[in-house]
C-alpha cells in the first residue's frame, strides 16, 4: 500500500475517534456542570476540558473567562480550533475524498453525510435547544463509522490502518480524561487531603455523580456494576479505565487493539515500533493499579502519554510518511 494512502486511512480513523472522544468530554462536563457546586468548581471542570485538549492558551486567547457557553462554541464551532468537533469531522471527511477508490461505497457514504449533516445541525441551531442530544448524535455517527468499516471493508491493510489510528487516538484521549479528571476531582486525589472520606451524605451523593458521568463519558457505568457490582470507587474506575484489557475503552483494550493491527503491516518482526507497542502493552497486562497508585497516577500517566506520542510518531515513520524516492 502507498505510505500517503495509508496515511489518510490511518488519520480519517483518528479524526472521527478524536470527535466521539470531544463529544464524551464535553458531555460530561455538561451533565456534572448542572449538579449543585460552586462556582469555582464548575469553572474548573470546563478548565479540565481544554487542558485534556491542550488549548487553553488557545482558549484563552480568544475569551476573557471560562464559562460553558464559550467553551463548548470553542470545542464544538470553532473551524479554526483543529481539535474542535466541526474540525475533525471535516478533516476525517477531507481524509476519506482523499482515498475514496480505497473505501466501500458505504463508508464513504456514511463520512459525507455525517460531514454534510453536522453543518445543517450546527446552522439550524440544535446544538445550541439541546447540547447533550447532539453529543449523543456525534457519538452515535462515530459508532455507525466503525460499523460500516468493520461490517464492509475487505480485511486487508486498509482496514488495518484505520484501526491502528482508531485505538491509538483512544488510548490517547482516555488517558487524557482520566488524568485531567482525577486531578481535578481531588488535586492528585490519592493520598491527597483533600479528598473527603468523612462520609458526609452531600459528599458521597456528588462525588457519586461525579465518578458515575465520568464512568458514563466511556460507556463504562454498566460495565464497572458488571465487574465490581459495588459502590463507585475511584481507584476502581481507575483500575477499569487503565488495566482491564475487557473493558473497550482502556488503556490494556485499546494497546492491545493497535499492537494487533500493527504486527498485521509490519515487515520486519524486530522493529522498534512493535518493540515499543509490545512493551507498553506488557506493562499494561502485568501492571497492578496499587502499584500505580503508590508511585502517583498523575506521573504514571504523563509518562504513558508521552509513550503513545513516541509509539505514533514511529508509525508514521515507518509506515505514513512518503517516501523520498
């Protein structure tokens, strides 16, 4: 396969993943942003969302204060913020017309249509009458991608990027939420003072909410009921969200998806590229979230962020960049 069509097959795949995760984020912030908190926390939950993101300099930028209103016009509008929703959709779009004689019918069909049908939303007004609904439509076009993808492409190398970019982006952005929200929720919250275990009842009743939307932003409030089938737990949401490899939307499930698709293109068995996804997912299989939690979950996941930077800046090297001759 040509490096510049793997390239667009492998970055329209991370573009949608980026949308549904933006999607996921912003919802959370919304649902947990209408529970009773002050002022300063509520700013702080929105504050969270742009530095997952990394743009609050962006943000900041552009508006005076933090408030859901701009922040959500930032995150969701905004075409010259390139990790807004219009942006990614419109680069996943771009990306597919790209390489459209590699792609079924349905898969194109069903990138253009999501593309055209977003600006009719955005123009009309409806994500403005009902953000969690349009949340929930940017969430569901991004299943129905994958879908289409899974249930209609040949399984040959194309298939094979665009899941390789899929579940890079998503470890990648899991990584972000849970990072940005436990520290938010709790200043580093283990071990930290200021998490209140006092047991007081309006305590326990937000900070159920709060672990609950989080839970709900990756689609994992039935699967923790599931597998811990006991009260919310932050270490334990920690654990699912980092660890279980059964959980889709972890670090192990996601790791585990791109080494797979990635031993599928790869030439050479010894290369560094499956050296490195193979050792970053060994430390997930083997790895223990006490353990984790002891050396501090802020640095170990600062440190599997700039991993997964590392691990897809190698795969561009040696599969995506054109070569020179």
């Amino acid at each position: 396969m040509l490096s510049r069509t793997a390239d667009h097959l492998f970055w329209m795949s991370r573009y949608m993943e980026r949308a549904e995760n933006t999607a996921r984020m912003l919802n959370v912030s919304y649902e947990t942003s209408l529970l009773p908190q002050s002022a300063a926390a509520v700013e702080a939950g929105w504050e969270g969302i742009l530095s997952i993101s990394e743009l609050l300099p962006a943000y900041l930028a552009l508006y005076k204060n933090i408030t859901p209103r701009d922040v959500m016009a930032f995150m969701v509008k905004d075409v010259d913020n390139p990790s807004s929703i219009i942006s990614c959709l419109r680069a996943a779009r771009e990306n597919a017309r790209a390489v459209r004689g590699t792609l079924t019918t349905e898969v194109w069909e069903t990138q253009n249509q999501t593309w055209l049908e977003v600006n009719r939303m955005l123009k009309s007004g409806e994500f403005e009458r009902d953000p969690g609904q349009f949340f929930e439509w940017v969430k569901f076009r991004s299943h129905l991608s994958r879908g289409v993808t899974v249930g209609t492409m040949l399984m040959d190398e194309s298939l094979y990027f665009m899941r390789m970019g899929t579940f890079l982006e998503r470890a990648d952005n899991t990584a972000r939420l849970v990072d940005v929200k436990f520290h938010a929720m709790n200043n580093d919250f283990f071990g930290a003072p200021q998490y209140n275990t006092s047991g007081a009842e309006s305590t326990q009743e937000y900070d159920f909410y709060h672990w609950s939307a989080i839970l709900r932003s990756v689609s994992g409030f039935e699967v923790y009921r599931k597998v811990y089938r006991d009260v919310i737990r932050p270490e334990r949401v920690a654990e699912l969200l980092i660890l279980r490899p059964d959980m889709p939307r972890s670090l192990h499930a996601s790791l585990n998806e791109v080494l797979s698709n990635l031993k599928l293109v790869a030439h050479d068995p010894d290369s560094d590229t499956l050296r490195d996804a193979g050792r970053l997912l060994s430390e997930l299989a083997f790895g223990r979230i006490d353990e984790i939690l002891a050396t501090g979950l802020h640095a170990y996941l600062t440190q599997f962020l700039d991993r997964v930077n590392v691990l897809g800046g190698r795969i561009s090297r040696e599969f995506l960049m054109p070569s020179a001759a």
